[in-house]
C-alpha cells in the first residue's frame, strides 16, 4: 500500500464611409497590433482530453501561472476525441497568431500516426515545439487477488499459465499504457490479452473487480487506488525509482532490464507561430515549472518537470518514437 502522504490527487462595430477614408487607419491599426508586446489578449491552451484527466490538470496548472505572470487570461480548452488527432489538427490549421498552443501528448506527436490510418496533420512538420512541461512514469498493478507481490513473482505466474489466460487493461488501442505494456511483453516474452477500455477509469475499476489481472497505466490513473490498497502496486516504469515512491521498485531492478516507459506532457504551436513568442512562452514555463514552487506542484499531481529548448523537446520526441514504432511492430498494430 502506498502511503496517503504520498500524493495530494488538485471571451464588430466598425463604421466607415468609403475605402479612401479608411485605408490608412486600418493599416496603422494593424500594425500597431503587431508592435503589441506578446500576450495583447487571451491565449489558448488546446487539450485534446476531457477535462479532470493529468493533460488537463498539467495545462490548467500551467495556464493558471502564465496568466500570473503575463497579464492575460490563458485558457483551456478542451477538444477531445480521436486519440487526441482532433485537437492537434486544429491547433495545426489554425493563424499561427501566437494565441493558440496545443498541450500534447506522445499520442498527438507520433503514437496516433501508428494507429489512425488518415492522420489530417503531420506532428513533425505542422506542429512547433515550444518546451515539455512534464513526463508521467506508469505503474503496473495487479488486482489484489492474484498471488504475485513483485514483478518477479509476476513473471512467474504467468509462465505457469496457459498462454493469453492472463488480461491486461489499458485506457485503449494505441495508448502508452498500451504500448507500455507491449514493451513489457516483448522484453520478458510474457503472452498476455489485451482487454482495451475506453479510457483509464473503467479500466481501473475492472482492475479492482478482478475481470483483467494487470495494467501499466499513468500513476495519476491508479495512485489513489493503490494507496488506498484497491490494487497491488508492483513496479514502477522508469529508469530509477520514482522519487515520490522510493520503496516501489523499477520494472527494470526486477527482472527486466533496461525497461523504461513514461509519458510526456509538451506544449506545442502552429508550425508558422513567430519565434519570439515561442521564446518568450518558452522561458515563462522553463521558469515556472523549474522553480521550487511548480516543481513541487507538479510533483504532488505525480510528474517530474522537464522543460528544456524547442530543439529538446524535438530531439526527446524522436527518442520516443522510435521507441514506440518498434513496439507498435512487435504487438502487430496496425493503423485502421
């Protein structure tokens, strides 16, 4: 059981008379616009996740600091469906103005590309990297039923089992934890049967019921259930221990070396936003979340801050997608 210290799961009026009258105006008008320091009004976080969900609560936590510091109200607004594709075209497709920002996700910058055969935007060449603001570790769990207290018991379990009697549960098709839990297969030679849900609560809760046996889910999705001993925490997905869960250990330190799976949280703009702005929201963020107070905050939801420059979180995406695109070979996914 972990401990409850442990987490602290927190909107025209334009009269003229003739063309001649008002050209001049217009055009000064407009350039005055384009001197304004940047934010002149509201600008907009696009979350492809309903809210109440880590990409919301990490975008709101954000957009709440910017409008601190910068003067204007940042907004968040949510536009979910299709694995996050539907937010992410148009954030792609919109005035690159500077006022419109996509919060993603490993499924919106190169997951979906494996899983939707008619992708709309291209992440790498329509969307800007402005900086990641956090990455999330995964938890594998089993249902308080079954036997195994660690992953090496677990690993043992199933290899007594028939081959695919053991389920594992996921938030869907092509999610990290999907993925996640591939990676995990392919790297012990575990067969298991994928039971996708449609997001991370229903699946929990057939975790709990017993219907599926495991998950690698995002620790935000499953900390209060195993802190309050609904699951059976075995693992945490990592490099190194988690530092909020020092006593849980790493996939890796138990039997499967070299393991490693998180997820990250980024913000990113229309490929043709101007490079200023980027800059200047780029080290607003890099500043909040490295300081004692976001670190802290963004800690108590269960992430690490990351930040960085535009170019590493280009460089840390890469990595990850080619991580991804091999797993996504092994467990023969193919894009419908």
């Amino acid at each position: 059981m972990i401990r409850r210290s442990t987490f602290d799961l927190s909107r025209r009026s334009l009269m003229f008379g003739s063309a001649a009258l008002v050209a001049s105006p217009l055009v000064a008008r407009t350039g005055a616009l384009a001197q304004q320091p940047w934010p002149a009004r509201s600008p907009r976080f696009v979350v492809p996740f309903a809210a109440g969900g880590t990409t919301d609560i990490l975008a709101r936590l954000v957009a709440q600091k910017m409008s601190e510091e910068m003067g204007q109200q940042f907004i968040v607004e949510n536009k979910t469906g299709a694995g996050g594709n539907i937010a992410a075209d148009y954030v792609s497709k919109i005035e690159p103005d500077g006022y419109t920002f996509l919060v993603g996700t490993p499924g919106t910058h190169g997951i979906n590309p494996l899983v939707f055969k008619s992708m709309t935007y291209d992440p790498a060449k329509d969307l800007a990297p402005v900086t990641i603001i956090a990455r999330v570790p995964n938890l594998m769990s089993v249902t308080p039923s079954l036997p195994p207290k660690s992953v090496a018991e677990f690993l043992a379990f199933v290899k007594s089992k028939p081959p695919g009697e053991i389920l594992y549960g996921t938030p869907g098709l092509g999610s990290t934890a999907h993925l996640s839990t591939e990676l995990f297969k392919s790297m012990t030679g575990l067969d298991m049967t994928h039971v996708p849900y449609k997001g991370s609560a229903p699946a929990v809760s057939d975790l709990i019921a017993g219907r599926i046996h495991v998950m690698i889910d995002n620790l935000p999705a499953v900390a209060s259930f195993a802190e309050a001993g609904s699951v059976r925490p075995l693992a945490i997905s990592t490099a190194a221990r988690w530092p909020l869960l020092p006593n849980i250990p790493t996939i890796a330190e138990s039997g499967v070396p070299n393991y490693e799976a998180s997820s990250y949280f980024t913000i990113a703009a229309p490929v043709k936003t101007p490079p200023d702005i980027i800059a200047k929201l780029n080290a607003s963020v890099n500043a909040f979340i490295k300081s004692t107070d976001g670190t802290e905050r963004i800690r108590k939801l269960g992430g690490d801050p990351v930040g960085g420059s535009p170019a590493d979180m280009t460089a840390y995406i890469a990595r990850e997608n080619e991580k991804w695109t091999k797993v996504a070979a092994f467990a023969k996914i193919a894009p419908e």
